[in-house]
C-alpha cells in the first residue's frame, strides 16, 4: 500500500465541498452585511467600492450593491478632476465587463454599464459596439445586448443605414435569428420612410392623414425586403423568425388605435366594445345600431378613475334583446377613427362577441389600393408554391390565410362556410370550450368530439340540434354531464344521437 495514492471516496469530496461553500457563504454574508452598514452610514469611499467589487464578482446580479456603487462613482464625481473620473469610469466599464463574462445576462451588469457610458466624460462608442458585436457573435438573441447596443446608437449618433447592414450580416449568416429581424423592422421606417399622400381638403380627413401615413415603408425598400425573407422561409421553412417578419412587412406600419372586439350580453343587456389602445373618454366617439337603427346608450369606462381606458361598455334599453329567441345584429361605429365593426347575436343564444383574430387584418384592408393589392396577390402565389412543397407548414397555411382574408374578405368567408358545410367528423377536444357558436346547421356532420371543455349547460349544446346527421358525442370531461337530468335533458335536445360518451 506504501506508494500509491489515496483516493478520496465519493462521500468525503462531497463533505469537503460542502465544508467550502459553507465557508464561502460565511465570507460573503459578512461582507455583505458591512457593505449594508455603510451604506447606512452614508461610507461613500474607494474602499467601499473595492468591497462592492468583490462581492459583485461573484454575484453580479445583486441590484443594492449596484445602486450602491453608483452612489459612491457620483460622490467621487464631486471631489475628483475630470482625468480622475475619466480613468474611474474607465476601470468600472472594465470590471463590468468581467462581470458580463460570468453571466452574459445579468440585468444589473446591462444597466451599469449604460449608466457609466452616459456619465463617461469621454466615451468611447467604437468600443462599446465591439463589446455588443462580440457578445452577440457568442450569443445572438441576448436581448440584454440588444437593448444596450440600441441606447449606444441612439447616444453616439451611429448611422442607420450603418445598422440596417449590420442586420444584413447577421440574418445572413442565420436565419434564425429573430433578434436581427425585429431591429430590422424598427431601422427600415426611419431610412426608407413612405412619402405621405398630399392632404385631403376636407377636414376630417385631414385631421387623421398624418396618423394614417407614418411610419409606413416606401413599397421599392419593401419589395427588396420581401426577396430577402421569402429567401429565409424558403430556406427554412418551419423557422418562425422569417414568418413573425414577413407578418410585420404585409401590415408595414404602425398598429393604429381601433375596435379589436365586441361583445353582447342578452342577460345583462349590455355591450361591451375593447380597443387596441386606451382611449380618452371625453373623445370617445362611439355610436351603436341595433338592427338598423341607432341607439341612444350612455358609454362608460369600466376604469372609473382614468381618463383613458380600452374597454367602454353601455347598457341597453330594457328587453331590446332579452328574447332568447331573436337574433340581432350590431355594429359599433368609431367616429374618432372613422372604423368599425359588426357582431351577430343568434337565435338561442345568451351572448356573442366578435374579434379581431388576425392581428394585422385590419391594417391589410385599411392599406388595399390597386397597387398594393398586386402586391399581396403576388406574395399569396409565394405562399401557395411554398405550401405545395410544404403542405403541412402551419407557418405558411396562417399567412395564406391571413393573405385571402385580406384580399377578398367575403369570398374567403364564403370558402369557409363551404368547407365547414362538409365536415363528417369535428374534433375539439381540450379547447376550454364553453360554447358551440359557429357549429350551425352543418347537414353532413355525423360525429363531434368535446372532450374536456368547459360546457356547463345544456343550453350551451342546443346549436347541435342543427345538425340533423348527427349520431355521435363526446362530452367526457364537461360540467354539463354532472346535472342532474341530464340524460333525459339531452336525450329530448338532440334524438339523434345514438352513441352518448359521458
């Protein structure tokens, strides 16, 4: 045995380690606690720095001893010449840096570091646009680097077209890379900005020209811009970075403030109408027509206390719409923003709501002339030949979609409703389901599945009576199926139906 080396077992380097940690926690408890009792007693030297600096080393993400370094780097300020200060916030952007190193995203390094840029006396920008290049290079969706690469651009004045190549290099080499489309959508509207239309002569348009036409992209830059992603989805094609881009490029502007949603209560009588964006309730400007005809409704916030507010709601006139056995339509007029939207209440049922589901459909339409129309009817053939060599490419089958909603509204509804009227066989299991709307008189339908769905009345099923083929339900996992009654209850609503899954 003399001679050869001892190995510790397994349990014993554990102990040891366990014995270090310990010991090392010890340390910094202590150090910490000091740091604290200085603070408190407003200790703002270069020796509190130096022990903020060792315990940041090893934990960089404590944001109290980042707030107290800074109060001793502006105190220092005070007493210290510029040269001092310069040679200071030098060494603090070195020491960040090291702290990047251990953890390339840590919130309170980011933040310093931008602090310090901005009170250097002579700051050198070339260095830090290195430092985010190289952190990047290592790891291209650090959105940490990005967000300060972007405050070092705005502050040293770096040009925009210089940028947009610097995006150029990066989707180049990596389609993927999401990060560099986003900053690409944001650079494009400040260097190929849209020429806005002359102003209409007429006030009110006028008055909302110079909204509806910023920070639209000129079509030549946009159809550069079309070749360059359908190259990346052609490449990639299940890659969703070039798609989110591609949504971006077919909308091209800002989202503009309108009615995203409305919905219809027949129970309490009321409606609820939610916009994009909090609008001012003096200037409201909402109108309602029930059935063809306006209403005189008093709108409300349902933020009593803030001047702005998405969500505006009016009761309506007693027993307007309490037959559960009418249907009624409406529409929620904008005068504001000259916009609005329509929503069906159906025989039989107690509430109805219409969204926006697409989120750039609105903005399709709202830009559809001649021109720009060709534009998109050429992109939906892209789509329709990549969908041929991709035929399950879900990314691809929503932009079609999005594209023929867009370019022929009615006709893609009447498409719909076409293949809606084929169905045989439904399923819609584990959707949160609480309702059955859109399931109506569908003459072919002979099975529908709702496993585990949110159905808690039998009145909520009585759109299936519709379906006169209908022979199979599956309604394991609903509330409805724990009433009592429910068997004869669902028995007398839909005879057909032979094979009943509880």
């Amino acid at each position: 045995m003399h001679g050869r080396l001892k190995i510790k077992s397994t349990a014993q380097q554990e102990e040891e380690k366990r014995k270090e940690r310990e010991k090392k926690l010890k340390l910094y408890v202590t150090a910490r606690d000091v740091c604290f009792s200085q603070r408190k007693e407003g200790v703002l030297d270069e020796e509190a720095l130096q022990l903020t600096q060792q315990l940041l080393s090893s934990n960089p993400d404590f944001s109290t001893l980042w707030n107290y370094r800074r109060e001793i780097l502006m105190h220092l300020e005070t007493v210290r010449e510029e040269d001092d200060v310069q040679k200071i916030y030098e060494s603090e952007l070195s020491f960040v840096e090291r702290c990047l190193r251990q953890n390339p995203k840590s919130y309170g390094s980011w933040h310093h570091r931008g602090w310090v840029s901005a009170r250097l006396p002579r700051p050198d920008w070339v260095r830090e646009l290195s430092l985010c290049d190289r952190c990047l290079s290592l790891d291209e969706r650090n959105f940490h680097c990005w967000d300060y690469r972007r405050v070092v651009v705005r502050m040293s004045g770096v040009a925009v077209d210089q940028e947009l190549r610097f995006t150029d290099r990066l989707i180049g080499s990596n389609f993927s890379n999401y990060s560099s489309w986003h900053y690409r959508s944001t650079l494009l509207p400040l260097l190929h900005l849209e020429s806005p239309e002359p102003l209409s002569p007429t006030p009110q348009l006028a008055k909302t020209s110079p909204r509806t036409n910023s920070h639209r992209v000129c079509e030549e830059q946009l159809l550069k811009e079309y070749e360059l992603v359908q190259n990346a989805f052609f490449t990639d094609p299940n890659d969703q970075s070039a798609w989110f881009y591609y949504r971006w490029l077919l909308g091209r502007a800002e989202r503009e403030e309108m009615i995203s949603c409305v919905y219809v209560s027949r129970e309490e009588e009321r409606v609820a109408v939610c916009f994009s964006k909090p609008v001012h309730g003096q200037a409201v400007g909402l109108m309602l027509v029930l059935d063809g005809q306006p209403q005189q409704v008093e709108w409300r916030s349902v933020h009593p206390r803030l001047r702005h507010s998405p969500v505006w709601v009016c009761d309506l006139p007693p027993a307007t719409i309490s037959d559960i056995g009418n249907e009624h339509n409406l529409t929620v007029h904008w005068t504001e923003n000259h916009t609005h939207r329509d929503c069906a209440l159906y025989t039989g049922r107690s509430q109805s709501w219409c969204r926006d589901s697409a989120t750039d459909l609105e903005l399709f339409r709202s830009e559809l002339s001649v021109e720009k129309t060709s534009v998109l009817q050429s992109e939906l053939q892209t789509c329709n030949q990549l969908q041929e060599l991709e035929p399950l490419n879900k990314w691809c089958l929503l932009t079609i979609v999005l594209l023929m909603r867009a370019l022929d509204p009615l006709g893609y509804e009447k498409e719909t409703l076409a293949h809606f009227q084929t169905l045989k066989v439904l399923e819609a299991d584990n959707n949160s389901i609480e309702d059955l709307e859109g399931v109506y008189q569908l003459p072919k339908l002979e099975e529908i599945s709702l496993k585990n769905n949110k159905i808690s009345k039998i009145e909520d099923l009585a759109l299936l009576a519709s379906c006169p083929k209908l022979r199979s339900l599956d309604l394991r996992g609903n509330p409805v199926t724990q009433m009592a009654n429910f068997l004869s209850d669902i028995a007398k609503l839909l005879p057909s139906v032979t094979d009943l899954q509880l």
